[in-house]
C-alpha cells in the first residue's frame, strides 16, 4: 500500500510550530540569563521546588533524557542551587531538593516565564487561547499515541 503524499501544510504547520519554539526559548534564555540560568535549568528548579523528587521523575516535564537530566543536575548542583540526596526508599536512586540558595531565586523564575509568554499570547482573545491549547493537546496525543 503506497503512503499518502505529506500534507504540505500540516509541514509548514510544523516548521511554524518549531519556529516560534526556538524564538520562545531564545528570548526566555536571554532573560534567564541575568540569573546566570538557561530556561531548562530554571525549569527543573522550580519543578523541584515542591521537595525532593528524583531526576527520572522530571525528564518528560523537561523535554531530556537520562544523560540531559545529569547534565542539568550537574550543572545546578556546581552552581550551588541542588544537591544530590539518597533516596529514602531505594539505595539505588538519588533525590535532587534545592538548596537554601536555589530557594532564594525561586520568587524570580515564574515572572520571567509569565511575562514572556504573556507577550506571545498577548492578542489572543480567551476563545482562541482554548483553541489554541486544545489543538496542541490533539498534536500531543497524535506523537505520543502508538
């Protein structure tokens, strides 16, 4: 059975798609920076934000894999803002909770992400924000349904 020809569309559909996400990590970089923080690692602070929580627990939240999240751990942990734990239930698996200094720059993350995509949504009316949201849960679910 021959495969039906690609929907040139749906692949300028996804080129945007890619497009406005590297703008939006771009400009989130660039302001995170002033932390001395990438935007995955500003991230993975704050979803570690709620206590300690092993890294495996947190790689679909942050778009990596096993060797991204070491990395990112490493680099949290050198600047002085995570530290490693044992796990309480498991010798084999760590936990990662935020130091006093990690905690300290927590209440400067969400406005940096607010306002930026606040800016990318800024004209959009409430009806296309759930437009807009419910066609990316669809996109979502098309990726990861077998």
């Amino acid at each position: 059975m021959d495969k039906p020809a690609p929907d040139f569309a749906a692949l300028g559909g996804g080129s945007m798609l890619h497009q406005v996400s590297r703008e939006l990590t771009n400009l989130l970089d660039r302001q995170f920076a002033q932390h001395d923080l990438t935007t995955q690692q500003a991230a993975l602070l704050l979803h570690a934000a709620g206590g300690p929580v092993t890294p495996s627990s947190l790689r679909g939240d942050l778009g990596t894999d096993t060797a991204g999240m070491t990395r990112l751990v490493d680099r949290l942990a050198g600047k002085g803002l995570l530290r490693r734990a044992p796990h309480a239930e498991d010798r084999r698996a760590v936990v990662i909770e935020l130091t006093p200094t990690g905690r300290a720059l927590l209440p400067h993350l969400p406005p940096i992400f607010g306002r930026t995509v606040g800016r990318m949504f800024a004209d959009f009316s409430p009806a296309e924000m759930t437009q807009f949201n419910a066609l990316l849960r669809r996109a979502h679910t098309n990726l990861t349904t077998p």
